[in-house]
C-alpha cells in the first residue's frame, strides 16, 4: 500500500481517503504490526478522518446552497403547483 504524507492527503478523494481508512483500520486490529507502526498509522488515519470531515463538509455547503437557489426559484414562481388542463375536477392526481 502506498501510503499518502498529510500534502498528499489533502489531494484525496472521499473515496480513496475510505479506502486508505479502511486499510489503517484493518492493518490496526490484525495487531501484526510493532506498537510504533501503529501510532504513525494511527496519526496518519485522523489525518484522513480529517480530510474526510473536509469534504464532507464541503459537500453539505454545496447542497445547502443548491437547496437554498431552489427555493428561491420556487418563491420566483409563485410556488403556484402547475394543473393538468385535461383534468376537469381541478385534482392534481
């Protein structure tokens, strides 16, 4: 396994920082590593924990902001629900 610096983490992907995670993990509880080894995988997977925590972070603004431009399309029309002219009894279904 290649093993990603902190410069290199903040280049990751949510996916690939997983998977990096997961490994640590994995590679932590078969204790076949020295306790040393494990501290320096330990520290190395906060900082993926880190990096995901970013990304996640930035994820939530975006959808947050495309929620918000939705409403306000919404409140640009009038939230008036579109009716379906062949329908005579004026019920939407």
């Amino acid at each position: 396994m290649a093993k990603a610096t902190k410069d290199e983490t903040g280049e990751l992907g949510f996916e690939e920082a997983i998977r990096q995670l997961t490994e640590i993990v994995s590679g932590i509880e078969s204790g076949r590593a020295s306790l040393q080894d494990s501290l320096g995988e330990y520290e190395r997977g906060m900082t993926l924990i880190k990096r995901c925590k970013e990304i996640l972070t930035a994820a939530e603004k975006r959808i947050e902001k495309i929620s918000a431009s939705a409403q306000n399309e919404s409140k640009d029309a009038g939230d008036k629900p579109a009716e379906d002219e062949n329908d005579e009894s004026g019920e939407l279904f």
